[in-house]
C-alpha cells in the first residue's frame, strides 16, 4: 500500500477494491457501519515522516520552534507481540495462536495456571509527551468457573519473544500490579485496565517497555477466561491513548547567511 498512497498524494483517491481471484472462497469482513465503536472498523495505519529541509547557498534553513496544534492525540495501538504460557505445558509456545488464555485449572491435568503477555511499541512517541489518558482493553471470548475474578495487569520487567516465550522461560514481573478490575463471564465483552502512570513513565524512559501480564488468583475455586490475540482475530490486544505530544514542532525556517 506504500506506493499507492504516495499516489494518492499526488493524485484523486478513489478508495480500494478487495476482489477474490482464483479458486471459490468467501470472506466477510467488518464495515464501518455495523461494527461498535470499540471495534475494529475497516482503516488505514499510516507512518510517514516529514520532509527534510533543502540545503541552499543562501539562504539556508535553520530550524527554529513553530508552534503547534495544543489538540491531544486519540490513538489505539495493537499488541505487535502477544502469548499465553501455561504451566501444564511448561515447555510449549503458545505465540501464534489466535486467543490469549488466563485462568486457574478447568481442563485435563488441573489445576493448571494460564497467563498473558503482551507487548507494544510505543517509540514512535516522542519522550516527555504527556499521557493523558491510557487503557489497556482485550476482548474477552470465552469464561468458565467463577462469574466474577479479580484480574491484575502487571508490567514485565524481563524481554520474552512472541514465538519463544514459555512457562519455563518466562520473564519477570512487578511484585504490585499496575491496575486491577473486576472480570465477569460475559461473551463477547471489552474490558479495561487503566494504566495511564506506566505508560508515562515508558514514555519517559524511567521503565523499560517490556509490556503486560494478566494474571489472576492462582489456587483456590477454578477459572479460566479466554480474549482475543492479535492472531486472526478482529479485536486485538490495544492501548487505547490520549496523547498531547511534547512542545513545539521543529521547523526550517530560512535566515540569512554572510
């Protein structure tokens, strides 16, 4: 889509057509005007850069503060990495699959305890922006056992690899959860987990991102919830932000030169 879009820059934008070719098969997909607002409607994700200035004889530009839209930024930022370990399986990857499993027992071998991590990349935010607001959201697809759990979110403080992590690798995690909310049985349902001081602080670069764990009461009654991965699924794993970035915008300004 890169080329086209540079098209479109410089030309009429028509839109797109999606047409199946080859052997029968039929796919259907969201529109925007049937899904809800915390779904994933049908959108373009765009990363561009600006312009470099043009070095000229004279005059030549020199970059000086131009002030800037004072409006936050609205932002929803899928997982780029996400897994589920299981200590039933210490050794198995549980990295492409297409639901991320949390819960205490419920099924062969139990009990048996499942927990999520997710990942996300956030370097294109420039340091010391402010967060105004940040949500951690999941679509939640399957329970069973308990009606209601207390779910903690806890920030990873090790790395881990989507394809490698497992229950016997797996990285640390904070001692005290960043947030924690209550999680019914409800099918389908959204649910969120504020986390607006952890990602200010990833940010800031005063903690290192190494994205979420969800994890839940490991012993006692039976559990287990199930939420969409970021794997052929159409809610994923998001931070949905509230941005106001940092300052004024660098740009070229011409002065003069002896």
């Amino acid at each position: 889509m890169t080329l086209l879009a540079e098209d479109w820059q410089a030309g009429d934008n028509l839109g797109l057509e999606l047409r199946a070719v080859g052997e029968q098969f039929r796919r259907i997909f969201e529109s925007r005007e049937r899904v809800a607002a915390n779904e994933l409607n049908p959108h373009l994700v765009i990363r561009y850069h600006e312009p470099e200035p043009v070095d000229t004889p004279t005059p030549t530009a020199t970059k000086t503060p131009t002030p800037t839209s004072d409006a936050p930024l609205n932002l929803s930022i899928c997982a780029v990495a996400d897994a589920y370990i299981n200590d039933a399986a210490p050794a198995n990857n549980y990295g492409t699959v297409d639901e991320l499993r949390v819960g205490y027992g419920q099924g062969q071998n139990e009990p048996f305890s499942s927990r999520a991590l997710v990942q996300f990349d956030l370097s294109f935010i420039p340091p010391g922006s402010q967060i105004l607001d940040a949500h951690f959201e999941v679509g939640q697809i399957h329970s069973e056992g308990q009606n209601l759990i207390q779910l903690p979110l806890y920030e990873v403080r090790g790395s881990w690899q989507e394809t490698a992590v497992t229950w016997n690798n797996q990285p640390p995690v904070s001692a005290v959860a960043a947030a924690s909310i209550p999680v019914d049985d409800g099918v389908p349902a959204v649910f969120g987990w504020d986390v607006r001081e952890l990602v200010q602080e990833w940010v800031n670069g005063g903690a290192e991102n190494h994205g979420l764990e969800l994890r839940g009461p490991e012993g006692g009654v039976t559990w287990q919830r199930a939420f969409d991965s970021r794997h052929y699924t159409p809610f994923c794993p998001r931070l949905s932000l509230k941005v106001a970035p940092k300052g004024p915008a660098q740009t070229p300004t011409p002065t003069p030169t002896p």
